[in-house]
C-alpha cells in the first residue's frame, strides 16, 4: 500500500500544477488584451498609436467575434432591400416612354411641342399626305408661310378630309392647260394647285392678272380662300355693318372689302369657325399680319363640321379585308376533304357485285349439252330452271 500512495500522490502533485498553469495562461491573455485595449485608448490619434494599432490590428477581430455575431444575425433582412430598389429604377424606366406613345406625338417632325393644337394638327394633315412635299423632320411652325404654298396645303387638305366626297373635290390643273396667272407657269412646283382654285373662281388674280405666289398669306387672305370651302355655295356674303356686329373687331374699318363676306360667313360657323379656332378670341383682327405655318396647319384642320381627325380614322377602313380570305381558305378545304372519302367505299361493292353473278352459274352446264349456244348470255338462266322444275 506505501507505494501505491506515492503514486497517486504524485499524480495530484503532477496535475493540479497544469491546471492551475492553464488558468495562468488564459488570465494572462485576458489581462494582455485589457492592457493592449486601455494602451491604444491613451494613445489614441498619436504617431506611435497608429504603429502599435497596425501590429495589433489582426488580433483584436479575434477579441470581438462576440460583437459582430449579433450584426451577422440581423443583416439578412436588410439584405433584400438593396436587391429590391435594383429593379425599381428599370421600372421606372419604362413607365417613362409611355409618354411618347401619343397619338399626337408620333408624328415625324421633332420641333412640335407635344400635345399642343399644332402638333395635332400637323400630324394629322401629314397622315392624310398633304405635307408630303416636305423633306426632313422640322416643320418649322413659327415660319411664315407663302400664298403659293398654302393654295397646295388648302387643295391636298380639302380632297383629303372630303375624300368620301366627290362633289367638295378641286380638280387639279394639267400641264396643258393655258396658266390663268401670269406670273404662275406651268414650271411652278404650286401651278396645278394655283390653277385649280383660279379654275374654280376660288381665288383671283390682282390687277396685274398675278396671284403672287411667293408673297406671304396675310390674314384676310387666308379667310378669303378658305370660306368658300368651309360653306355651300352662295352662302359667303355680308356687309360690313353685319361684320361690325358678329365680330365686334376694333380694327373693321381696316378689313379689306373683299374679305369682309368671308369673315361674316366664317362666323355663322360659330364655333367651327376657323377665325376662333386659328386665332382665338380676339378683340382685333389684324388683316395684313402675316400667317404662320402653324397657324395655317390648324386653319387646315377642318372644313365646316368635317375634321382632319375624323378623316385619320376612316383611313384605316380598307385594310379590314385582309383577313377575310384566311377565313374562307379553312371552309374551302374542309369543303374539297368532306367529298373525298364517301365515292371510294361504294364504288368497289357495287361493280364487284354483278360481275361473280352469271359466270360460274351458266357456263359448266351449257357448254357440256349445247356447244353451239354459248353466244348468247340471256338463255343460260332460262334452261337451268326447266330442269329444276321436271325433276320433281
């Protein structure tokens, strides 16, 4: 038993040493960090901080996993929301052009300001061809617009809305008609245009027998062609005393005498009347101004009651026949495959049936009794009955 006891007492005095050195080391590390954590506190912002925080820097994550095990565990749900904003802004983005998709700002000129009356007109009329003899995408409203080329706007825009219409139709000029203007050829890019409306008494010539067509469209000018279209025949008249009156304009004794009738007839139209819808209501006419292309793009808009817009919708009308014949071609071919499989089934049972009938029957028998009525087919059923009949 003595050397049993030395043993174990060895082992206690060999363990308890360990453990007690094991616990000597962890306060020993606990109080180096403490001590290295309070040192870079004092220190803090100086020279020789800076140095002793870049050696201490990989050590101290290893002090503060605690710490940043509570910021791992609520960041995942912030985590969705940076991927959720991502796709906001792309949705954002195509809502935007949904603007654009307009009607009246498809057109093809980009100097109109969208959604405003002369970009709706304008693209309207540019729908119906009037302004195909205009090249690249400016319409240039604010410009002042010449008599020759309003006379071909004011004939393209009439055949185009009246276009149901073959009694408001202008018949165009030809090159072989003699020029009613002198001073309009028949080298003019306008002379058919020009030469229709003379044709039609429409317009007339000054003094000189010269319509002027590179001079620019005034006012009273533009109310002067263009309300004889706008009204039947025979109702463009009035005086001055009855323009006074309708229109109130401060300047009426400056109205010329031959657009006094039109501007009297222009405002029974009321509010189809192209002075309210060109000019709005205004207290002074001005006759001599000049007009804008603009101005004369929403003049030529519409006709009395008829409007451009209602001439764009009825455009598209002839392409609804297309796609009828893709309806008649299905019930063309079920026709032509209903007739093909009822001829065959009854053609083969109805000529395989007389044909096994009188061969086999008559020929052994006759040919053995009378060799010389072989010819004729019809007495074959005749003689194989007489003997049937005698046997009984």
């Amino acid at each position: 038993m003595g050397p049993m006891k030395n043993k174990v007492l060895n082992h206690l005095l060999d363990y308890q040493p360990s453990r007690f050195q094991r616990k000597g080391c962890r306060w020993l590390r606990l109080s180096g960090v403490l001590s290295l954590i309070g040192l870079l506190s004092a220190c803090q912002g100086t020279e020789w901080g800076e140095q002793l925080g870049r050696v201490v820097q990989p050590a101290v994550p290893a002090a503060s996993p605690a710490t940043s095990t509570p910021q791992l565990s609520s960041s995942p749900t912030p985590l969705p929301s940076p991927g959720l904003s991502s796709p906001q802004p792309t949705g954002v983005a195509t809502v935007s052009p949904s603007p654009p998709l307009s009607p009246e700002s498809s057109g093809r000129f980009v100097d109109l300001e969208a959604g405003s009356l002369v970009a709706r007109s304008v693209n309207r009329l540019d729908q119906l061809g009037v302004f195909a003899d205009l090249t690249g995408n400016e319409f240039q409203p604010q410009r002042s617009i010449r008599r020759g080329e309003f006379a071909r706007w004011l004939v393209l825009a009439n055949n185009a809305i009246h276009a149901d219409e073959p009694s408001r139709q202008i018949r165009l000029g030809s090159a072989s008609e003699r020029p009613i203007f002198l001073d309009v050829p028949e080298e003019d890019p306008h002379f058919r245009y020009i030469q229709a409306l003379g044709a039609a008494g429409l317009i007339d010539g000054d003094a000189h027998q010269e319509f002027r067509p590179n001079s620019l469209l005034s006012r009273a000018e533009l109310i002067r062609m263009k309300a004889p279209l706008d009204l039947p025949p025979g109702q463009v008249k009035g005086s001055r005393q009855e323009l006074e009156e309708g229109w109130g304009f401060t300047d009426v004794a400056q109205i010329p005498a031959e657009a006094v009738a039109p501007l009297v007839a222009d405002r029974s139209l009321n509010n189809a009347s192209t002075v309210l819808r060109t000019f709005g209501p205004i207290r002074t006419f001005n006759p001599f101004e000049p007009v804008s292309r603009g101005e004369a793009a929403i003049a030529l808009s519409a006709f009395g009651e008829r409007t451009a817009q209602d001439a764009v919708l009825q455009t598209p009308a002839p392409s609804l026949p297309d796609p009828t014949p893709e309806q008649e071609s299905p019930e063309s071919s079920e026709s032509e495959s209903e007739p093909e499989p009822s001829p065959p089934p009854a053609e083969p049972e109805q000529t395989a049936d007389p044909e096994p009938d009188p061969s086999p029957d008559p020929t052994p028998a006759e040919r053995a009794t009378n060799p010389a009525r072989p010819s004729p087919p019809e007495a074959a059923p005749g003689e194989i009955i007489t003997p049937s009949e005698s046997q009984p």
